[in-house]
C-alpha cells in the first residue's frame, strides 16, 4: 500500500528546497518527527544517512538513495519484516513562487509481513505540516 500527500507552500522553489533537505530541523515544522540526526557531513547527497525518531515508532535509520539537487530525494529505510521508501518531490506551480511537495512512503511487503496497523508510512503521509514563518 502506498500513501501519499501534497502541500501546497507560498514560498519559492528553492526556499523549499533548502528547507525540506535540512532534515535535522524537520521536528520545528512537523509534528510526525521527533528528532532527526544526520549520520554523516555535509549537504544531502545520495548515500547520506540519518537516524528519524517519530513518536510510537521505533527509530529508525534512512539511507538517500536518490536525489536530484532543487527537485526531490528519496530515502529507504530498512527494519525486520519492512522496506519503507519515503520520496519528497518539489515543484513549482503555475502561480509563481508558490512550491508543491509530494511525499510519497510506500512499505515493501517483499521484506516481510506488514499490515500497516502501525507502519511508519501512515504517520508521515497522513500528517500536516506546520507552518513555518
């Protein structure tokens, strides 16, 4: 099953950008992270690592496997039983400054049993976020 959601936020593309990929600072504008640390130095690049705390779940480490700098970057994390790919697409749309982000968590029931009564997709994708002024 895969679950998704998209926000639409007055500000531009490259604002979002800097904000979605400092991923330390996630817990300031979202209440479905607790705390993120990056595993690793430097800007967010494929292969950059962070341990994610969200609350109920157990922490878990994410992997970038995928980014294309202004766009999007997709990460995966591993755990007994789960595969949980989480992609963060960025676009601008047709009224000028105002960026969309698509955040998109999908289990992978090929690494195991999953029933999502307590996946780490449902709590990402369903939630909003905060507004940052």
């Amino acid at each position: 099953m895969e679950r998704s959601t998209t926000v639409e936020i007055d500000a531009a593309p490259d604002r979002v950008w800097e904000v979605m990929t400092d991923v330390e600072r996630w817990p300031e504008w979202t209440e479905t992270v607790t705390s993120v640390t990056r595993l690793d130095e430097g800007p967010l690049n494929a292969g950059s690592r962070a341990r994610v705390e969200q609350p109920k779940l157990p922490p878990a480490e994410y992997v970038v496997t995928e980014l294309l700098r202004g766009r999007s970057f997709t990460w995966v994390a591993r755990s007994p039983g789960v595969r949980t790919t989480a992609r963060h697409d960025l676009e601008a749309l047709p009224d000028g400054g105002t960026g969309s982000v698509w955040v998109s968590c999908r289990p992978d029931r090929s690494a195991g049993s999953w029933d999502g009564s307590s996946s780490r997709d449902s709590r990402i994708a369903t939630s909003r976020p905060r507004r940052q002024d």
